[in-house]
C-alpha cells in the first residue's frame, strides 16, 4: 500500500504548490495523482476486506506419484478485485485473479519422493494494474508424509517367493535333527531328549535345547539404509522394502520386517494389519539410522537383505540359519545372478558360502 498512499500524497504535495506558486498547471496532475494513489488504495482495501484463500488438504499420507487431493476455497472481499494472482506452491505456477475465477479450484498433485514434506502455504495477491496497492492473504500451512510406492512383484519373482515356505520348511527339519541353536529356560512338557543333560549336571539347572527347527519359518525382510550412492537409490530400496512385505505376507502366513534401530523384527500378518506403521516408518528412513540389528537373525526362513549402498550381505546375515537368502541391491552385485527385480532393484540369491566370504 505504500506506493499507492505515496502517490496520494504526491499529489496533495503538487496541490499544495499549485496554490502556493498560482500556477493551475500543476492542479491537473496533482489532483490526478491523488485520485490515483487514494482509488487504488481504496479499491484494493476494500476487495481484500473480508476475502481470504483456505487450504482444504488431503489424507496426512499419500504413496509415491498417488494423487493427492487439494481442495481451495476464495471467499470475496466487498468489491471485486482490480487484478491479482493466486500463487499455490502445489500448482507450480501462478492463476491470474479475475472476475471469471472460480471460487473454488481443486488441484491434484503429486509426490515423486517419500518422506515429510512441509506444504508452504498459498499465496492471494489483490492488487491494481499499475501496481501501486497490493495486499497478500495467505493460508494455513500443511504437512503430508509421502510413503514408498508398493510396487507388484514380477510374475518370474512371484513363483521364487510363493515356493519359499516349503524350502524353508524341508531344510529346517533337517538342519534341526543335526544344528543346535542355542539353550533356553527348561519348559514343563518339553521332551527329555530336548533337555541339555551336560548343564544339568554341571550347574544342576534344567536347560532345554532351541533348534533351528524351532525358529520362524516366515521371510523375513531387512532394510540396510548405510551407504546409498545417491538419494534415489535410497528411496529405491525403500519402495522394494515395502514391495516384498506386503507380496510376502498377502501370498503367505505373514512376514516379518527388520528396521534400523530395532532389536526385534515386526511380524506382519496376511491381512496386513501391522503394516500402515511401518509403512509410515520406511517413509522417514535415512542413512544415519545404521545397520539393522542382525546379529541374531534367527530364521530358518528365506531372508532379503535389502541394502541401499552395500555391495555384500554383512556377517551377521551369513550367520543365520535361513533357508535361503537374497541380497536386494539398487544395483546387481559383480558375480551374482539377478533372479528377478522388484521396484527396479536387483534380487540375487546368495549362498551360504558365499555370504561367508563376503562377510
């Protein structure tokens, strides 16, 4: 509004000095300035006078590249506005403000990336055509949380993870007969084969053996954020983290989800009851979460390791009793067979000497 008052006043002043020096010249455009300066000030007040923008967001989350709607409502001001624009960060350009401008726009946009990400508010601008009076109205701010995109798995991986269960299940019963995993508190009912007589007879407590048959024989997924070569890579391990869980768990019993900073896996189930959270999780992961803990993945069933930057599994992976083992990688590993991909990531089985060495 300053340069609409300048301008009035710029005029009162040519006025003023019209009448001090007597000279009617100078009343024409003293007189016009301030009419000038004061109409645009006065319209443009009174078009912003009861007018606003309100932000009507979408859901507080959207996948990748879903559509996210966003509803906005532009209540009018006393008098219709000389001109203006509508700026909404969301649009990616500016609408002009005219007397034809709908009231209400809704607009569909979309997020490539996941994460948070903070919505700036819009901008209504009501000014004249010369640009001596503007007022700018604004919305509320917003906020989404964008999460990974679920994507299908391959048809030629569908028929590698569908057979996974009964793998597991043969080589477990027969690693079972031979392996001892570890002891654990004797429970009433547990066969006297099972118990551990050498440390009953050593500290006199009754230890029961825990093999390998005992542990779970659901896949287990696990997200290794350390080291990505770049962001996209991240994100693409993220969306082939998210993928496999939800195809794992709808095709089977249910799977279990190992995340940075968790000592204990996340059991999901084929309703994919416990996912949203964990969804929301994988959104917010970030190279400085760490390695997962994987120092006791005690599975018999088959485990992908999904690294966003490793070229190899780490030694805990190679130590685990798993079935069978994949190494998911936004790239192929060097002296691998890629068995399919999911979510443009590379799926290579890995054996057990093979972890070994490259741990």
């Amino acid at each position: 509004m300053s340069r609409a008052l300048g301008a009035a006043l710029l005029g009162v002043l040519i006025t003023l000095a019209a009448a001090a020096f007597d000279s009617p010249s100078l009343y024409v455009p003293g007189i016009g300035l301030f009419l000038l300066g004061f109409g645009a000030w006065s319209w443009v007040g009174l078009a912003a006078y009861g007018a606003g923008i309100e932000r009507v967001p979408g859901p507080h989350v959207v996948e990748e590249e879903e559509s996210y709607p966003v509803r906005l409502t532009l209540p009018r001001g006393l008098v219709t506005p000389p001109g203006g624009e509508l700026a909404e960060p969301l649009l990616g350009r500016s609408i002009p403000l005219r007397s034809s401008t709908p009231r209400r726009i809704r607009i569909d946009a979309r997020f490539s990336r996941r994460g948070r990400r903070d919505l700036a508010p819009a901008r209504l601008t009501i000014a004249d055509p010369l640009g001596l009076a503007r007022r700018d109205l604004y919305s509320a701010p917003g906020e989404v949380l964008v999460l990974p995109r679920v994507e299908p798995v391959p048809q030629a991986g569908a028929g590698a993870t569908d057979g996974l269960a009964s793998e597991a299940e043969r080589m477990a019963a027969h690693a079972a007969e031979l392996e001892l995993d570890t002891l654990r508190p004797y429970r009433p009912g547990t066969p006297a084969s099972r118990i551990h007589w050498p440390t009953v007879a050593r500290r006199g407590e009754m230890m029961e053996r825990r093999l390998i048959a005992d542990v779970d024989l659901r896949p287990l997924v696990v997200l290794d954020p350390r080291r990505p070569p770049s962001e996209e890579a991240l994100d693409m391990a993220a969306r082939a983290c998210a993928s496999l869980v939800v195809h794992l768990a709808r095709t089977g019993s249910g799977c279990s989800l190992l995340l940075p900073g968790d000592r204990r896996a996340a059991e999901v189930d084929s309703e994919l009851r416990a996912w949203p959270p964990l969804h929301a999780r994988l959104a917010l992961v970030e190279p400085e979460d760490g390695a997962p803990a994987a120092a006791r993945v005690e599975r018999a069933g088959a485990v992908f390791w999904v690294a966003a930057g490793a070229a190899a599994p780490p030694a805990g992976i190679a130590r685990a009793a798993a079935a069978v083992r994949y190494l998911v990688t936004p790239e192929p590993v060097a002296g691998t067979r890629v068995e399919f991909t999911v979510a443009g990531c590379a799926v290579q089985r890995m054996g057990r000497g093979a972890a070994r060495r490259a741990a």
